[in-house]
C-alpha cells in the first residue's frame, strides 16, 4: 500500500487524503500551518512513498524536500495530469499551488501503484 504525505502551507489537505483512501492508499496529513515545509521530515519519519505539498507557489516544501533528501521533485504544478506525469517520470514528490482535490488524491494514487507494479 502506498503511504502518501500531505502538506499543505494553510495546514489543509483532508480532500485529497480522502481520494489516497479511496484509491487504496494510506494518507497521512501534515497538521499546522507551515505544514509544506515539513514534508521532506515527515516523509523520513513516517517512510512514506509519495510527498505533495501545497503552496501558493506550488514549490517551497518540493524544493526543500529535495535539498534536504534528495527526493526527485517537481513543483509548480497546477493540474492533475502535471502530477500523473510527474510520476511516471520517477518523481516521488510533488509541488502544487493550492489544490486539495479529492481527484488529485485518487489520480495520483492510481499512477504510482501502476508505475510500481509494473
């Protein structure tokens, strides 16, 4: 089962938990402001699979992630195809502007369990 990480910088993020759970995944929410900024430490803390962060710009808890883990990223990304490409590109953590869709969730799930399992 993939774990997915959810932080969101307004410490939002429970509508896209809610589509990782119907695709199957286990989610975990960030809780607090700031959340995106904690991504990467929750992330090792929790061995999780997958990251998204949300901000305005849709790149700073991505970025810091990267920098501070080495986790392949994308950030600014504002769709929900951008992310389904991103991972089937090998990215495991990904920056969104503000999204918290329960669609992206549930799409997002389904393109790394069919990377993974090929």
């Amino acid at each position: 089962m993939v774990k997915v990480i959810i932080a969101d910088r307004m410490g939002k993020g429970q509508n896209v938990a809610r589509g990782v759970e119907a695709a199957g995944g286990e989610a975990i929410v960030v809780p607090g402001m700031g959340a995106d900024m904690r991504l990467g430490d929750v992330m090792q803390e929790k061995k999780g699979d997958l990251g998204i962060s949300f901000c305005g710009s849709g790149g700073a808890g991505a970025i810091t992630a990267n920098t501070k883990y080495g986790y392949p990223e994308r950030h600014g990304m504002r769709s929900i195809q951008e992310g389904v490409t991103a991972i089937e590109e090998g990215k495991t953590v990904l920056g969104f502007g503000f999204m918290d869709q329960e669609e992206l969730g549930k799409k997002l799930v389904e393109a790394y369990n069919k990377k993974y399992s090929e």
